[in-house]
C-alpha cells in the first residue's frame, strides 16, 4: 500500500498551528508519511535518557525533536508572512509546482 499524500515537504517552512509550541516556526527535517508526522527543527523537544555505550558514547540526559502531527503544521510563506495553505499549479511544461493559497508565490524547499 502507497504512503498518503504530503503536501509538507522535506526543508519547508513551517509554522506549529496547534499544541504546546503553537506560533513556533521552524524547518521539517524528516516527514513520516506513513504515521502523517514531521520531525520539525527545535520544536517538540523531549527529554531521553541514554545509557552509556561502548567508551565514546556518554550516558545522560538528552534533549531531542520527537515527531508532531502534521495536522498541526501548516507551510509558513515567508511573502505573506503567515501560515498558509499548499496549492499546486502546473506550468506549460506540465511541471507541478507547490503555491501559498494566499498570494499565489512559488513554496520551494531551500
């Protein structure tokens, strides 16, 4: 079975719309599409605890992302300078290409 559909992208912009860090921007590092979770830059840190490994690793407490729902991402459009919704539009070429709802300005993943 196909993964579902993404419209959030590795490397977006994105704004948490909901939760805990609801008006925290930050950059997707890694999506599950499968779970329909992102793993966002700085936002949803956790605490876990690491058992020391093999001599180079040190055991301790480490704070890291854990994945959010991406129903509480939207895309963040640095023109509008708002959270917005994706559309797509295809060029003459047929190439599809993703767009903020609002302004119609291109969304790349820098």
């Amino acid at each position: 079975m196909a993964a579902p559909k993404c419209k959030i992208k590795k490397n977006d912009l994105v704004m948490v719309v909901s939760g805990r860090d609801r008006g925290k921007t930050g950059k997707v590092t890694k999506v599950l599409p499968k779970e329909r979770r992102v793993i966002v830059e700085r936002i949803n840190l956790v605490k876990r605890h690491l058992k020391p490994r093999s001599g180079t690793q040190a055991g301790g407490i480490v704070e890291k992302e854990a994945p959010l729902s991406i129903g509480k991402v939207m895309a963040f459009c640095e023109r509008c300078n708002a959270p917005v919704r994706v559309g797509y539009k295809t060029g003459a070429d047929q190439t599809k290409t993703r767009v903020c709802r609002r302004c119609g300005e291109t969304l790349e993943s820098s």
